[in-house]
C-alpha cells in the first residue's frame, strides 16, 4: 500500500517587522519564505531536543586561548610555593 507524505498546514500572526527580515534573508538565500521558516524551525527543535546548556554551547571555543601549559590546574600549589620562595629569597 502507498501513503502520500502528510503535510500539515499551520497558519500564524506575525509583525510586519519579523515577515519583512523573514522574506529579506529568504530572498538573500534565494529560497521560499516557507522554505526558510521550516529550516529555522527544525534547527530551534535540534537545538530543544539537544537541551543545549552552557558547557555545550562554549565547547568548541575551550582551551583556544590557553596557556599551552596543561597543568596549571594541577602543579598551582608549587608554582605559588616557589614564587613565595623567590620574593622571600631576596
């Protein structure tokens, strides 16, 4: 048996505003305003349903302006002992 896809027709009140940036970037992307609402309302479920918190958001962006010293976190009590050390030393 065949079934034809189900399409859903939604109709929705939006500012003149919000529908003059819509038909801007969709005339900018050269594709439908519908085409282009169906995307960003796929990408806002994606973004939902990944319950993004902040650690996710800001992954890729971690450790890009690091040191490059790995162990700060771990060899601090030595560094601040030697510091300590060397004011004290002269």
């Amino acid at each position: 048996m065949y079934y034809k896809e189900v399409i859903e027709l939604i109709s929705l009140r939006i500012s003149k505003e919000l529908e003059a940036k819509i038909e801007a970037i969709a005339k900018q992307e050269k594709i439908t305003k519908s085409d282009f609402i169906k995307e960003a309302l796929e990408k806002y479920i994606t973004d939902y349903e990944n319950n993004l918190n902040p650690y996710k958001l800001g992954e890729e962006l971690f450790g890009k302006c690091g040191s490059g010293k790995g162990d700060l976190s771990t060899t601090y009590k030595k560094r601040v002992k030697d510091k300590i050390d060397a004011k004290i030393a002269h």
